[in-house]
C-alpha cells in the first residue's frame, strides 16, 4: 500500500505539472472565454497562477478519492497538501523578488513545479505515516469547495490587492 500510495503522488504530480501548464495558457487559445476564466490564469497575478495549482491538485484528487476512498484521512491530507502548494508559490514568488528584485520567468516557472512538488511529496509523507487525524472529511472537503468558489469568484470580482495584480498591466481581474 505505502509503495502504490507513492506511485499515485508522483502520477498526481505529473497531472497537475501538465494541467497547469495548459491552463496557464487555456484562457487566451479560447480568446478570452468567460465560462474558462474561473480554471484558467486570466492574468500574470500570483492569485492567477495559484489557481494553476489547485484546479489540477482537485481534480487529481478527485480521481484518486474512488480508488482510496477507504481511508478516512484522505480529504485532510488533500487538504493539507493543497495548501502548502498554494502557500508555497506567492511565498517562493515573493521571497525570491523582495530579496532579488524581478525573477526571470524560467524561475517564476520552477517555483509552479517546485510547489507542487513539495505539496505531493508532503502528502506522501502524510499518507505513509498514517498519523493525520481526521476529525472531519466532509469539513476538509468543505474548505476546497470554498477554495474552488474563491478561486471563481474572485476571477471577476477582484479585491485590489497585490496578490491580485497583474504585474505587467498593473490591471485586476480580467
């Protein structure tokens, strides 16, 4: 079981590299579609590209849920390693300028992969251990349907916030 549960993080890993690679772009090859904005990056803002992360983090999650559905835990540990991805990639991000100044975009790119790397490997750990204590799934569950509604909502209401920036137009939002 430990062995397939590392084989499923490292197939989730490679799902979520290539979905968020397509969908850093999906949103100008549909020329703008609207119904795509709430999956896709609209913009270059750090909130545009946390949503790289986490639509292909849920839905890998999705798929892996009918296979380890048994496993009280699983909706904390997605939880959890979700989490840690969409903190790690404004926490890289910003670190790496406010000490350099601008990163190039080949670093801005390995902080997505570094991200989701960390968040698949945490989530290994995690499921090997078998120490997360899951008081409540359907809760767990219940904040990533409230991330997925952030994540679509603020595509078209957008506080103005740094995170929300696009720091090439200096634009919110679509």
């Amino acid at each position: 079981m430990k062995r397939e549960i590392g084989l499923w993080q490292w197939v989730g890993f490679g799902v979520t590299a290539l979905g968020g690679t397509l969908l850093h772009f999906l949103y100008g090859w549909l020329g703008g579609a609207r119904w795509i904005a709430p999956f896709s990056g609209v913009n270059e803002s750090t909130w545009e590209h946390m949503k790289l992360l986490f639509w292909p983090m849920l839905a890998f999650a999705a798929v892996e849920w009918l296979f380890f559905r048994h496993r009280a835990d699983f909706w904390c540990v997605k939880l959890r390693g979700i989490l840690l991805g969409l903190a790690l990639s404004p926490v890289l991000f910003y670190t790496y300028n406010g000490v350099v100044g601008k990163s190039p975009d080949w670093l801005n790119i390995a902080i997505f992969f570094v991200s989701a790397a960390l968040a698949y490997l945490y989530e290994a750990r995690l499921f090997r251990s078998e120490s997360v204590r899951c008081r409540s799934p359907k809760g767990a569950l219940a904040v990533l349907v409230l991330l997925a509604l952030a994540f679509g909502v603020f595509t078209f209401l957008t506080p103005t916030l740094g995170i929300f920036r696009d720091p090439l137009t200096g634009t919110y939002a679509i």
